[in-house]
C-alpha cells in the first residue's frame, strides 16, 4: 500500500511537472529539468541493467556491476521513467520553435530602430523633396515619424537665438527674461500681468544673458554680469553715433595657428576693444571660407555663431574703413595697431578648480588670463546658428541615433510604423516651455580630448591609457558614468577605446592620421570644410558634457574648460593628463 501511495505521488508531481512545462514562462526552466530527467533516467537505467540504450540516436554503453542487488533508486524510476525521449523531443521542439519567435521578434525590433533611425536621417536633409520621396519609399507620412528626442529643432532655435540677440521694437534691450525658451511670449491672461512680465523690465534691473545657464555658484565669478557687460558694449543703441569708435581684425591666418589659437587671439582683441571703449568687428575668417557657408556668411564668423556685434555697427564700421580722416583720428583701428603682447593679455579673480596630480591648483601666473579668456570665448559662442546647430545634429544621429530609436519605439504600438503616432505639437507646453530643452545625449557623458602627433614640439604628450586611467578614477565616484565622447586626431587612440569594452566610445566619423604628420599637413588632406566643422563639433560637445579630461598644453582644452566654466560646469572639475606650459 506504502509503495503504490508513493508511486502515486511521484506520479502526480511528474504530471504537475509537465503541466508546469506547458506554462509560456517556465518552458525554459521545465524543459532544462525535463531533459535533465531524460537523461538522469537513462543512466540509471544503464546501472540497473548493466546494458546498452539509445538516447536520440547516440548510443551509450555501461560495464557490468558485481553485485545484483536492487538499486536504491528502484523506489522513484517509475516517476522517472514516465519521461519518454518523445517528451523531451517535443519539448525541445517547442523550445526551438519559442527561440525562433524570438529570434524573429529581434529581428523585427532591429528592423523598426533601423527604418526610424534612417527616417530621422532623411529628415535632417535641407530638402522637403528628398523628405518626401523618402517617406513615399516606405509608404510613411510625416504624422507617423515620432520627433527624434536627440535632434534640435535648427529653424527654430535660430529664431529664438536670433530674437535675443536683437534690440527689441520700441524697447531699448532684447526680450530677456528669467525664463527659457519662448516662454516669454506666453500671452499674459490679465492686463496687471502684462505690466508685471519680466520681458518689461530694463535689463539694468538685473536681468542676465539668456546664454548662461546652472547658477552663480556653477559658473566662474561675475559670469552673469560680464557676458551682459560685454553684450552692452557691443550692441550699442546708435552704430552712427560719432562717439562710437570701432576696432576691425581679421581672424589670425598665419600657417601654425590652429582654430584655438585663432579664437584666444580674437580674444585678446575684444579686450582691447573694451579697454579702448571700442566696438570689435571681425572681418574675414579663413576657416569659413568654403561651401558650406553660404552667402553673406561665408569667409564669416557668423557662418558657426552670432555675430559679435549688431549688423548696423558692423555697416558702419566698415564704411569707416574706407575713410581715411577716421583712420588718421583713431575713430577706427585694425590689428596693425597693436603688439603681440597687448593681443594676448588680460586679467582675473581666482578660482581653483583644475586638478594636477591631485592637488587643485589655486593660483598661477596666468590665472587672469584663464578668467577672461573663459569669458570672451562664452560671448563670441553665445548663439549658435542655424548651420552649426545643423552640424550637431548630424553628429548626434551619427553617435546616438539609433540609442535615440530604440528608446522612442519602447513607447510606440508593435504594429509601428503602419500606424499613425499621436502628435501634440502645437500644444502651449510645447511651444512655449518645452522648446528650451536641450537636445538628448546618453548621460552622464565623459568627454576627453586626446591631443598627439606634431603637439610633442609644445608639451609633452601623453598616451591614451593615462587618459583612461582618470576616467575610471571618475567612475568610482559616479559608477553610473559609461560613455565618453572621445575627440581626437590620431587613428591609434580609435583603435586603443576597442581595448575598453566597458565603456561606450562616441566619435565623429572623420579620416584621422595614421603614422606622424603636422597638424597643417593633416587638416589640408581633409579640406576646409571638414577641419573646420568636425573640430567645432568636437568642441561643443565637451562644453555639454559631465565631465572633461585633456591636456592643460593645449590652447583647444584650454578655451574647452573656459567654455564649460561659464556654462554651469564649474563644480564639474577639470583633470588635465600633464602640467605643462603656464602652470
């Protein structure tokens, strides 16, 4: 009676089993015990009686035993034994045919980021034309593209860069205000909140440059008040005033200065301007000589950013130029009239927060420099334009586009894109609150730059596992950090990041030097454009990064860490691979 209960039972746990097995969610845990069972079964069965079987066609054999006494396993191989091979043949079968679903469902996920990634590329095109035999190729319209979160609206964002750097009618300042965005321009809903909008206010009542973000406390010190300062001198009321005097410079076009050197230069000039009570205009920029800058832009620094200075003083001044009496009185200057060392001069309160071998730096003889530098550069990138934010965009689809897919269609319906998505543009929210956000990168993001080749005749170069060593001091304070934007134009330091598969590398794709060339021989190979737009790319993105690492030689790092002091990184630190130059 004991025996039969006992059979009973393994019997019932064995069927439960196989009921447990016919579960979508425990198919592959049950058929893992079914098989193991088989097999288990099997071998005992070979102890028991000291024969041969076959198990799916393979035959196994076991030797002789010298004793013929009941194994003590006899009292559960009636359970096991109701385990055929066609079980386990079926089971198996259903497993391959669920992997094989699976399998196609991926198959199909990659297929959908795959068309979404190449349907916000066409989107970045310059032509409505192109957009629209794109999406006739894959039977789309434009309401079943979801907006691609990495990608910034570049019509839009020049409009607003453009409204904000422009005397408003009637009004004696641009329509900055303590809010971002167009939110501004929301129609006040009484006439006592329209006499109250910050919009009214005279910028002297202490409103700030709408180009600075994060707080005081993030950016260096009076970084509010100098970028308005700066502003206000360079946007005068009255360009014909015969007070206003004017100082024209060409950007530096000598051979072995690179875009740093050229921007620290023009630096150096808006503080002798300031200084003198003159207004800068820059005239010709080498680096803007190309295709890609059209019309009045090209050969101009407001091909990349917003000119540095009201289109009315810029007439003006250059009116000037021909008139020799105003360059006898001094009304006008050009660079000619001042020394190199007047150019690269400039003064600044302290503030330590760059790192060298583990100690921050508090003071060092260039440290006013450093501060003004920082400040200059932060005015003459205030506003991007519509081509460069066109230029970003391009990289980021490159770099996290299909990031960006795949994140975007966990909130689509399956059946995407043969269904229609729910589109609120238009809405208040978005018009007016959400058109200040910025762009979306895989955060926190790491950017390093790492600068070889011919910069060995200036400072001493470092190998890139130096640099990746105070990456990983990074990522133990902040473990969640696992992608870097890496800046570079040595091919070797690509090929080094295969060597770190526990970070995520992004770059822009670029031809970069293979063996030893100077930095002129490299950037003739690529073409104007190209050595331009890559390395002003490369630049932006280490401004909107977490975090920073590079090389306190290079005058490139050096503007980097001046632009993400006045943009909200102070207390972000910077850690530098050497200590060189100035220091």
């Amino acid at each position: 009676m004991e025996a039969m209960n006992q059979k009973s039972l393994e019997r019932v746990v064995s069927q439960r089993a196989l009921q447990m097995g016919s579960s979508f969610p425990c198919q592959i845990c049950v058929v893992g015990f079914l098989c193991g069972v088989c097999l288990a079964s099997l071998f005992l069965a070979a102890l028991t009686s000291f024969g041969s079987f076959e198990f799916n066609g393979i035959s196994f054999s076991m030797g002789a035993s010298s004793s013929s006494s009941p194994s003590p396993w006899n009292s559960s191989s009636d359970a096991i034994n109701m385990v055929k091979s066609t079980d386990c043949k079926l089971k198996l079968k259903e497993t391959e045919r669920w992997f094989n679903s699976q399998r196609s469902t991926m198959e199909t996920d990659n297929e959908r980021v795959s068309l979404l990634h190449l349907v916000w590329g066409a989107l970045l095109t310059e032509s409505v034309h192109e957009e629209r035999e794109f999406l006739l190729k894959f039977g789309l319209n434009q309401s079943s593209v979801p907006n691609a979160p990495h990608l910034e609206n570049c019509k839009l964002s020049a409009y607003i860069n453009m409204r904000l750097d422009t005397r408003a009618e009637n009004e004696s300042f641009p329509p900055w205000t303590n809010r971002k965005g167009l939110l501004d321009m929301y129609p006040a809903s009484t006439a006592k909140e329209q006499l109250g909008s910050p919009r009214h206010r005279p910028i002297s009542e202490g409103v700030y440059p709408p180009w600075i973000t994060g707080s005081d406390e993030e950016n260096y010190p009076l970084t509010r008040k100098v970028q308005r300062d700066i502003w206000v001198h360079q946007h005068p009321p009255n360009c014909w005033d015969p007070n206003v005097r004017f100082l024209v410079a060409d950007w530096e076009r000598l051979p072995g200065f690179g875009i740093g050197a050229q921007i620290a230069g023009m630096c150096g000039l808006l503080a002798i301007a300031i200084n003198e009570k003159r207004v800068l205009v820059t005239n010709y920029y080498n680096r803007a000589d190309h295709d890609g800058c059209k019309g009045s832009s090209r050969s101009s620094w407001s091909c990349y950013f917003l000119p540095e200075t009201s289109q009315g003083c810029r007439d003006r001044a250059f009116e000037l130029m021909d008139n020799k009496e105003a360059l006898e009185k001094g009304i006008i200057t050009t660079k000619d009239n001042y020394s190199s060392k007047q150019i690269w001069a400039g003064r600044a309160p302290r503030q330590p927060t760059t790192e060298i071998n583990g100690t921050l730096i508090a003071y060092h003889r260039k440290m006013d420099r450093r501060w003004w530098r920082a400040q200059a550069v932060r005015y003459l990138m205030r506003f991007l334009t519509e081509y460069t934010c066109g230029l970003l965009n391009v990289a980021r689809h490159a770099a996290f586009g299909k990031e960006a897919a795949k994140m975007v269609l966990t909130g689509l319906p399956r059946e995407w894109p043969n269904v229609e998505v729910a589109n609120n543009s238009g809405s208040d929210i978005e018009d007016f609150v959400w058109s200040s956000h910025r762009p979306w990168i895989p955060r926190p993001m790491l950017s390093m730059h790492v600068r070889m080749g011919d910069k060995a005749c200036e400072m001493k170069v470092v190998e890139f596992e130096k640099y990746m060593l105070l990456a990983d001091r990074i990522r133990k304070h902040f473990p969640h950090l696992n992608s870097i934007w890496l800046s570079t134009e040595m091919q070797e330091v690509v090929d080094k990041s295969k060597l770190y598969p526990h970070w995520n590398f992004y770059f822009t794709n670029v031809t970069r030097q293979v063996g030893n060339m100077t930095m002129a021989i490299y950037e003739a190979s690529l073409g104007r454009e190209t050595s331009t737009n890559y390395p002003l790319v490369n630049f932006l993105m280490a401004t909107d990064s977490d975090f920073f690492i590079g090389a306190l030689g290079s005058t490139w790092c050096f503007l980097i860490d001046g632009m993400r002091n006045t943009g909200g990184k102070v207390m972000s630190g910077y850690l530098s691979v050497n200590k060189d130059r100035f220091w």
